[in-house]
C-alpha cells in the first residue's frame, strides 16, 4: 500500500508500532497453509459488510454473496488494529510501546457477560444504539468476543469480528455500535488518555464537534483523495 496516496489528515494512522493494515480471510487462509507447521500464524481481524436483517444482532449478519472488507479499508475510515499476545498481557512489550506512543495512560479491565452485569440486556441494547464518543474508543480484548459495527464514508454498516488477541481503535467521531456474539462473553482491556469519558452521544450527532472533525478528517479529505486514486 502506498501511503503517499493519502491525504495527511489519514497518514499519521500509519505511523504506530507494529500496526497490522491489510489481510483478508481469504488472503491469510492462502497463508496459513503456507505456515501450519511453524504453530506462529498471525490471525488478522476480520470485518464484513453487513446484511439488512433485523435478526438476532449476535448473529454475524452476513451478505449474500459475504462481502469481506480488507483492513486497508478500515484504515481509511480510521479504524486501527494490532494482533497482540492477551496472556501474558502484563508483560507485553508490544502493548506499552502501544500505550507509550498513543498515550493511552489509563487502563482498567471490563467483564461483559449475564452473570457478571446487572440489567444485562438493558445495557446491551444501549451499547448497541448507534452513537459516537468525543474521543477515541480503544478496546482490548483478552478473551470471548463480539462484535464492532462502523459506518463506512457511505453509511453502510461494516461488522468487525472482535476476538482474543484483537486490538483496536475507533475514532472520536466515527459512529458505531457494540454487542456480544453468541458465546454471550468478553473480557476487554480499555484504554484511555487522561481522565476516562464513557459518554455516549446517539445519533445524530452532526453538529458536535468530534462527529465534524471526523468527517472533515476521513469523509470529505478522504473521499476526494481515494476518488481521485
């Protein structure tokens, strides 16, 4: 990928640590037969444009034919992602790199499931209005799974299968929604510079100053300089 391409406002998401831009399902199962005997594969996220179904949101809501979406295209709507090691999470050189050079200096640990959150359903159905925060949302997850839906640039929904291992960041901005998958659990690291913010502010949201940066930054600017690639 040429990251020349991209206007400035989408380039300083390619200037982390060991940030992981453009793998398929179908491109890394091409690799993983190329690497099953070295036990070191390095399982990329997977992201998909959903379906228009109002079944069970836990459920993956593909389309027919499934349309995977790439990381490349993540990256170019803001979203960022690393594959790091969630057992020995502690200790992980690779996460206080992270952390040292994005700034994220808080951290605390979030349990989702029945058992362990009162009005379970209640606030499942909260994390799944769609809203936008007015600073980054980064999430760590050490076990189970789920699922973060984004808005493309065209106000199509994208599906991220969020699992074990899985790191990511979606900008302040950026409309979204949150849910577990079936296996009803998820253990996340959350991130935060500063002081912690949790407000959610459901759409619409165009007047607020994060959601207007947002879509100067990675609609407008971007829009035109892909368009014109």
């Amino acid at each position: 990928m040429e990251v020349s391409r991209y206007p400035s406002t989408l380039r300083h998401i390619f200037d982390v640590p060991n940030l992981i831009l453009c793998r398929t399902p179908e491109s890394h199962h091409h690799q993983q037969e190329s690497q099953d005997n070295n036990n070191n594969i390095d399982m990329a996220i997977e992201a998909w444009y959903m379906d228009d179904s109002g079944d069970d949101q836990r459920l993956p809501h593909h389309k027919n034919p499934r349309v995977f979406v790439p990381l490349s295209k993540l990256a170019e709507i803001g979203v960022m992602y690393w594959k790091l090691n969630p057992s020995d999470y502690e200790n992980d050189e690779e996460l206080k790199k992270i952390r040292e050079s994005r700034g994220y200096n808080y951290m605390d640990l979030l349990d989702l499931c029945p058992e362990k959150v009162e009005n379970y359903e209640e606030k499942l159905k909260n994390f799944y209005t769609e809203h936008i925060h007015g600073d980054e949302e980064i999430r760590y997850c050490l076990e189970g799974s789920g699922y973060f839906d984004v808005r493309d640039k065209d106000d199509r929904w994208i599906r991220i299968w969020f699992k074990e291992g899985d790191m990511i960041v979606l900008p302040a901005g950026i409309y979204h929604r949150f849910t577990l998958d079936t296996t009803n659990y998820v253990k996340l690291m959350r991130l935060f510079v500063g002081k912690p913010v949790w407000t959610a502010h459901n759409r619409p949201q165009e007047e607020h100053p994060a959601r207007k940066e947002y879509a100067k930054n990675f609609i407008e600017k971007a829009g035109v300089a892909l368009e014109a690639h």
